[in-house]
C-alpha cells in the first residue's frame, strides 16, 4: 500500500476549498445558535456572530464572536457567565 504524503501546496489547496471552508461556517453557525439559545435561556442579552477570514498562514477560519466580552470573563460589575465556552464544550 503506498502512503499519501501531501505537500505543503496541497494541504493549503484543500484547507481553502469550498467544502471545507463552508464546514467552517457551518459549524461556527451552529456554534452561534447554541450561543443565542444559552444566553435567551438565561435573560443575557448578548449576540453572537460568526467571523470568517484566512490566518497569515493561509488557513481559513470561522469563529464566534460576542459583543460582550464582560458577560463571558465577568468584570467588577458583571458576573462572569462563560456562555461562549459552555456552547463549545457541548457541540
């Protein structure tokens, strides 16, 4: 059986390709669903996006982002509520 080595050029070409690029936004879609559902459970009034750009690097990524950091880490006002990290440690 011979083994698939990829080179640098391919692994870039496949991370770029639709597919994958579009089940980056999938999942990060998913990931902000989750987000919103927590924090309406909850009475956080928050919203979550999803960002979608390419590293330096070339990778593609697609991440969710808050509008309220205080309400993830907490402040000296705010309760620390971690919404962000309980909807990705669950999907």
């Amino acid at each position: 059986m011979t083994k698939f080595n990829p080179t640098r050029e391919t692994t870039r070409l496949a991370m770029l390709s639709d597919p994958v690029r579009l089940a980056l936004i999938a999942k990060a879609q998913k990931l902000a669903q989750r987000v919103d559902q927590i924090g309406n459970s909850e009475g956080v009034e928050m919203d979550a996006e999803v960002k979608v750009g390419i590293r330096p690097k070339g990778r593609p990524y697609a991440r969710v982002e808050s509008d309220k950091s205080s309400q993830e880490w907490g402040d000296r006002w705010t309760e620390r509520k971690r919404i962000l990290g309980r909807a990705a440690e669950g999907s």
